[in-house]
C-alpha cells in the first residue's frame, strides 16, 4: 500500500527534496527566500480551474481561528494553536467582480514546489500564484440557510488544492468550510502576513520514519487535526453574521482527502454534530504501510451516520479498496455505506491536479502524467468526483437522492465494489 494515501505524496516528497520551508517568515519574504522559487521562477504558464456547475455564484471568505487553550503541536514553544480557514458559499449575482486567486503568492512560493515535487514535473514550468477561483471575495451570500460541509486535505497539502470540487459543492447550496492544519500544508499565510510553513512537521516525519516511530508520528498528527476540526465546529457560530445567516448548524457534513477522510472519519466516530463523511482515498489506520497493525477505532467500531468511502484504483494490486482499515470499517458500519472506485485513477485524481495537471500536455509527457493521475479521462473524473460528493450529501443533508449511488449504470467510470 502506498504510504500517499495517509501522508500525502507532496509531504514524502518535500522530504526526499529537502525542501523545507522556515515556520515562520514575512509573506513578502518567500518569494525572494524560498530556495526553489528564487532558483526556478514562473515562466508564467496559468492553469484555469473548471467552472463549478451549480445554480448559485460563490463567494470566499477567509479568517484566523486561534486557540488559547492549545499550544501548537509542531511549535511547543508557541502556547495556541492558530488556523486558517476559508469558507466557500452560495452567493448573489458578484456584479464582474474579479475571483480570488487560489493560492496567495506567498504559498504558492512553496506549494507549487511541493506540487512539482510529488508528481515529477518540471521545475518551474506553472505560474502557481496566477490561477484563480470562480468564487468572489466577502460577496453577499444567496438568500438561504444552507447545510454546512467541513474539508480536510491530505497531509501536506494546502487547503485550497481542491478548489474544483469545493467550489462546484458551494455552488450547488452548501457552504463550505476549508481547513489548513496549520504546519502540514507547505505554507500557511495570516492576516498580518506571517507565514507557517512545514519544516517542524516535515523533520519529524523523517525521524520516525528513520527511528521506526511512524504509528507514534500519525497518532500525534491525526490528534492534532481532530482538534483542530473541533475547533472550527465550535467557532461557526463566531464567524460574521453574513455567513452564519447562512449556515444550517443542524446540518453539518464533513469530507477529506487522504490524511483528510481520515480525519472526518475520526471526527464523526467522535462529534454528533457531523451527521454524514466522505473519504478520498484515505487510510483509516495509523500506518506508514497499512497492514491491519494499528486501525483507528472508527475503523473497528464503524458509525451510526452515513458514510462514504471513495477510492483510486491505483497501480498496484493492494489497491485501498482491499486494505485492512476499509476492510473492517466496512464489516463494522451501522448506518448507510457505499465504497466507489474512481476506475484507472490514481491517490491524487480527488485533489486539483486532475483539473489542472492535464493542462501541461506537451511541456510534459503523456506518461508522466499517467503516472501522476492514472488513465482516467481528466474531464470524467472532475466530474464524477463532483456528482459523487454532491450525489452523497444532497442525499443526507438535504433529502435529495438522485440515485447515483444506489449502484446501478452509471455515466462516469466509477466502479462500486462489494
């Protein structure tokens, strides 16, 4: 099994490159410092994000949570832990106002080189900083009380690499809280403009990995991210009144990617509050190789809330859909479940890059990009990823089923499996 699946391929590979970014630093201050950035600049090629295909316009807001009864589990030295999230929501008409970018040029100093890193493309070759959303920033939200759906990425991912998906989700009615586990993502930037970068997280990893620690490394990982998702629950209520108009607080979902299934995973075993998951392609065990050593207690125990279980097919013949973590979740889940294979897919298909990455054929060969995201049509799996995720939650938070995930013919190419 590949270890991607809980740690994503961008943390193992920043490792492996050495390409740790300082915790703390002036955003003004990484272009210019970031080894990577200042050795290959943008040639100023832009990826364009697809357009979400809801009924609604969208808006993005994004705020600092802090919490003063936690320090920060990569700083000890720092008594709170600090976050950023971003919420996406359905919107009224934005007026030809102009998107936010995806990614503020400070953090996209560092996770276009993560990015490139993880998936053996050229150095330099994307103008990271120039893509932009289709969302409008602190636009008036739609007329409405929406369900709310919380977004964890994979470890060492920012929060805004799945833009795509969170944004067509938003656009469809739900307003969508996304969340940067502040020290995982390569670059974390503040309203004052500080940036956290990953260097305490990343050193660590490279220990356990050497001292053989890895289910000590996770557990402590994981922790921190349950906490963090608590904390973000628990300040819904104090965003701006704009948003919280908006929010239906009895309807609360929660998806993620990689480390970030797992954590909405863990989160729903632990919190009443989230009634129905989502996870992309994450392991539910506490394990660099899943083997059945070290399952989580959400994938012994399973749920009484829906739960959907979302995969690759991958390269290899392990493929996660047969790993021990799903295995026992399955036999042990009390409420509704399905498990879906993204077919000829691979770890990262849920993320951006299947929206983006296919944009440099030619620059970058066609195998390249096969190893990086399979054989799947880039087009279908955009768009299944989308009616699978809306499919799951119109069904549980808003009693509209369409039926695609009742299993039957289907005009995406997903597999459901047993």
């Amino acid at each position: 099994m590949r270890t991607s699946r809980l740690l994503a391929a961008s943390l193992a590979g920043a490792v492996a490159a050495g390409l740790l970014i300082s915790t703390s630093i002036p955003a003004s201050a990484v272009p210019a410092t970031a080894r990577y950035a200042s050795q290959h600049p943008a040639t100023g090629l832009t990826l364009e994000l697809p357009a979400p295909r809801g009924p609604y316009a969208t808006g993005e807001s994004a705020f600092r949570l802090a919490d003063d009864r936690r320090a920060d589990p990569w700083q000890p030295a720092q008594p709170y832990r600090e976050l950023m999230v971003s919420v996406f929501y359905p919107a009224v008409h934005t007026g030809g106002r102009p998107p936010t970018r995806q990614f503020p040029a400070a953090v996209a100093a560092a996770v276009g080189p993560a990015v490139e890193q993880g998936n053996e493309l050229p150095a330099g070759l994307v103008d990271w900083a120039a893509t932009r959303t289709h969302s409008v920033a602190d636009t008036a939200p739609a007329p409405g009380r929406f369900p709310v759906v919380l977004y964890s990425p994979g470890a060492g991912d920012s929060r805004d690499w799945n833009a795509s998906l969170v944004e067509d989700l938003a656009s469809r009615g739900y307003v969508v809280v996304t969340v940067d586990h502040t020290g995982e993502a390569p670059a974390t930037q503040f309203p004052d403009g500080h940036v956290v970068g990953n260097q305490p997280v990343l050193a660590a990893w490279a220990q356990a990995y050497q001292d053989g620690t890895t289910f000590e490394f996770f557990t402590k990982l994981m922790q921190a991210r349950q906490a963090d998702t608590a904390l973000v629950l628990d300040r819904l209520t104090s965003l701006p009144g704009r948003l919280t108009r908006a929010m239906d607080l009895d309807r609360i979902g929660m998806f993620g990617h990689s480390a970030g299934g797992f954590t909405a995973a863990n989160m729903m075993y632990a919190d009443p509050r989230l009634k129905a998951g989502v996870d992309l392609d994450g392991t539910l065990e506490y394990t660099a190789k899943p083997d059945g050593t070290h399952l989580s207690e959400v994938a012994l125990h399973g749920l009484d809330r829906p739960f959907l279980l979302l995969g690759s097919s991958g390269r290899d013949a392990s493929d996660i859909h047969g790993e021990p973590s799903w295995a026992s979740f399955w036999q042990h889940q009390h409420a509704w479940k399905a498990d879906v294979t993204l077919d000829h897919s691979e770890h990262v298909s849920f993320t951006d890059a299947e929206a983006l990455l296919p944009q440099l054929a030619g620059p970058v060969e066609q195998a390249t990009l096969d190893t990086a995201l399979g054989k799947v049509d880039p087009h279908l799996a955009v768009a299944a990823d989308r009616a699978l995720v809306s499919s799951f939650f119109d069904r549980f938070l808003k009693g509209c089923d369409d039926h695609l995930l009742d299993g039957g013919p289907s005009p995406y190419p997903i597999t459901f499996e047993r």
